[in-house]
C-alpha cells in the first residue's frame, strides 16, 4: 500500500472530528500556532506530546487539519501514521488530484479538489422548538441524497463526493452546463446535493427510490436527475468559505440563474435539473417545513464553512 493509498482508505471512513480532537487542536495546536506553520509546527507538536501516540489520534489530527485548511500540517501526520502503520517512511506528494497548475490556478490551495471537505450536519444538541425559535438558524429539508462539491472552469469540471475522491463526470449534459456558465460568469465551486424526481417532481434521495414512486403513480416516466444547491464556496474570483452562509446562499443563487439558462440552451436539459435548495428563514416557514415531518437541517446563516462536522452548532439536524 503506497501512502497515497492509506491515506484514500482512511479518509473514507471520515464521519467528521472528534469532540476530543477539536479541543486539542483548540488547547494545543491553535495556541502555539502550529497549524499555520506547516510541517514544522506538526513536528513541533509531535516532540512534545508524540512520545507514544498511535496510528488512530495521527490520523485523526490529519483528518482535523485537512478540514482546518492546514495542509502541510496535515501533511505530516500523515507520513508519521503511515511510518508506524507499515515500517515505510514516505513523503506525502499528492493525495488528491494535482495541486493548483494552469488549469486551477484561480482556485486557492485550500479549495483546490481533494484538500475540502464536504460540510456535514452534526446531532443537534438542542430540541426542534429551540432552532425553530431562534431567528439567527435556516433550516432546509433533510432529503438524505449524496453531497458533493461542483468545481467548475470554461475548460473542465470536477466533481467531488463525500469520500474526498474526484471524477471527471457525473452526467454529460451538467457537465456542459457547468462549463457554459463558467465561462459567462467565470470559475465557481458548488456544494450541492444528488437527487431525482418523480413524476410529480417530490425529491427522492436515489434513482431508485424515484423509480418506485413512479411505479406507484402507474407512470413509465424515467426519474429526473437533479442538484440542490446549498451553497457557493467560490465565485467572482474569491473564496467564500469565511464568508458567512447567506453570502454563499446568495452567490449560489446567482451561479444557479445561469446554470438554469445554461441548461434551457441544451436540447437534452429535461435529463437533468438543478435548484437552490429551499431555505425557510422565518418561523412560520421554518413551522410549515417541520410540519412535513422528514426532518430538517438548520444552518447559522452567519457561520464560516468548514468541512466534515467540525463546524460544531453550525450546522446540526433534527430528526
């Protein structure tokens, strides 16, 4: 196994960080700094408290680093896991897909394809009645599809999922819609969410469960590929991630008028859908959502982006 390879396969298990790494990385790490010094601070951190530590807590400051955007921290804790894990010192060049050249160079690093995560909502820890209450929360509906990240020039689209790996395509004719407003409105990268429609367009989290609906609905109509878009991470030219969420609510409303035009040009457009995602911002909306009884995410409309659960209360659901 190479240290590219170890470090996919640990990934993949990632369901966010750890209450017990958070408070580290914030008693220990963040303090001294370490994390904005790049391999020196992890080494720094490593002689002090990494006298007997296991492949598990590296791997799990790694994961914590990554979703803090301090990849060469990360970095090391990556080849120290691997050096315990098989014997094998190496050095981690790339474990994503390459870093910023040409083609993304008006990406950040921090941004780039396989170095962010996926926002995910954390168990809330207070009751319904108390996010519903309280007017600094939006709330969206939970529908369960699959997260991805949409990174998209005039020249390539990139799609990233919830394991951190990447593919080139999702489907053809999203592709060439992403690229036509790309190219009108320039480069932008979309948190969005996979899901089908029915034939009375309700939302179904897989092309199989949209299939079954239509069955009972005694139609021969194919289930309707479409992205919900919670939110931008990047457009006109800057990153949005330390914005707050209704900056990236409202650029990714913006990004989505043109991806719906782009899509009305393509004669094949009625195979694919996209929207922003419906947010309820006041009470009696927040209420009506509640009501349906599928269960809600609830956003701070003020918070940063960051990836996994490490956003703590930013973003949290309620069954």
């Amino acid at each position: 196994m190479t240290i590219d390879e170890f470090i996919r396969a640990k990934r993949q298990g990632f369901r966010g960080n750890k209450p017990q790494i958070d408070k580290r990385w914030n008693e220990r790490i963040a303090p001294n700094g370490w994390d904005k010094q790049g391999r020196t601070g992890a080494d720094a951190y490593l002689a002090k408290y990494g006298t007997g530590i296991k492949v598990p807590k590296l791997v799990d400051i790694a994961l914590k680093a990554e979703s803090e955007f301090a990849t060469d921290f990360a970095n090391r804790f990556w080849e120290e896991a691997y050096r315990i894990e098989t014997g094998v010192v190496a050095t981690v060049a790339n474990t994503g897909p390459a870093p910023a050249t040409a083609k993304w160079a008006v990406f950040p690093d921090f941004i780039q394809p396989g170095q962010i995560w996926v926002m995910q909502p954390a168990d809330a820890s207070r009751p319904k009645a108390a996010y519903l209450s309280d007017s600094e929360y939006w709330c969206i509906p939970a529908r369960g599809g699959d997260r991805c990240l949409l990174f998209a020039t005039p020249s390539e689209v990139i799609y990233q999922v919830n394991s951190g790996s990447t593919q080139n395509s999702l489907d053809p004719v999203l592709d060439q819609a992403l690229a036509i407003a790309a190219s009108t409105i320039g480069p932008f990268i979309l948190d969005a969410e996979e899901l089908y429609r029915d034939a009375n367009a309700v939302a179904h989290a897989s092309a199989k469960a949209a299939a079954r609906a239509n069955r009972k609905l005694k139609t021969k109509a194919e289930p309707v590929l479409f992205f919900s878009v919670l939110r931008a991470l990047f457009a006109d030219g800057v990153s949005l991630v330390d914005e707050s969420e209704s900056v990236r609510v409202t650029a990714a409303a913006n990004v989505v008028a043109y991806l719906e035009a782009a899509l009305a040009e393509i004669s094949e457009a009625g195979l694919v859908g996209v929207e922003l995602v419906p947010i309820s911002r006041t009470k009696a909306e927040k209420s009506k959502l509640c009501a349906a009884g599928s269960g809600e995410i609830w956003i701070l409309r003020t918070c940063e982006y960051r990836g996994g659960m490490s956003g703590g209360e930013s973003m949290v659901q309620t069954p």
